[in-house]
C-alpha cells in the first residue's frame, strides 16, 4: 500500500474522527442534562417544608369542629405563620419558574442529543462500506504492485 493518497483510508479516518467527535459530543449532552437534571431535584429539596405548619393548622381545624377552639384561634394562627406561607409560596414560584426553564432546556439538549446519536449511527452504518473500500484499494494496489514485479521477473528469465 504506496498510495500515500488512498481515498477509502482518508474517508475512512474522516469517519473516525467525525465519531469520535460526535461521541465526545454525546457524552457531553448526557453529563448537561443529568445536571440539569440534578439541579431541580436539588432545588426542590431546598424548598421550606411546610408540612408540620399544614398539621398544626389541621389539627387546630379538627379542635374547632370539636368545640375545643375557636375561629379566633384559627385566625390567629394563620397571622402568626402568614409569613412562613409567604416565604414558602415565593419560594415555590421561584422554584417553579426554574423548573420551567430547565425542563424546556433540558428538551432542547435532548433534541441536540438524538441528532448526534443520528450522525453516530450514520457513522456506523457507512464504517463497513468504507473499511470494505480500503481493504479493496489495498488488495488492488498490492495486485497491481505483484503484477508490476512478476512481470519484471518473467522478463529476466
């Protein structure tokens, strides 16, 4: 194989390179979107937990029914963590609005992913016609070097 020009080699090494590139490029999509993905199960965690307050505001709720408190006491209560419910409420916008955009960025590093996972499949699909292709240049060159030598040969004897 003298050609240092071999067309089959050249697009077959192209093809490598273009599916090492596109596979970095995967890899670097699928490590975005786990982070993106990370961030908003982080940012949902660091929400206030207002659980313990929608107890405490039940059970004060079932006192009232019972006779045991009054509607004072639930208004009361309701000032005392008015507060709290706002914290938590705009929080929960703030996380909200968050989500929202990191959803939709999330899709659209999704769609980017599934075009580069197209273009390596594409890759692999041509690997075998190309590897063909350079097996069969050098198998042609190799011939016609033989040729070459064998009829040199036959003109010395």
């Amino acid at each position: 194989m003298k050609n240092p020009e071999n067309t089959a080699l050249n697009q077959l090494l192209a093809n490598q390179q273009a599916t090492a590139a596109d596979q970095a490029e995967a890899e670097k999509l699928r490590a975005l979107i786990a982070e993106k993905n990370n961030a908003i199960a982080t940012a949902e965690r660091a929400l206030p937990v207002i659980d313990a307050m929608t107890n405490e505001r039940q059970d004060l709720l079932a006192a009232v029914a019972l006779g045991e408190k009054t509607a004072k006491d639930i208004e009361s209560f309701d000032q005392d963590r008015a507060e709290e419910m706002r914290k938590y409420k705009s929080a929960q916008d703030s996380f909200l609005a968050f989500e929202d955009e990191v959803v939709q960025m999330v899709a659209g590093l999704q769609r980017k992913l599934a075009e580069v996972e197209a273009r390596l499949a594409k890759h692999q699909d041509e690997r075998k016609g190309l590897l063909q292709a350079m097996l069969r240049e050098c198998a042609e060159s190799a011939g016609a070097e033989y040729l070459v030598a064998a009829e040199k040969v036959y003109q010395l004897y």
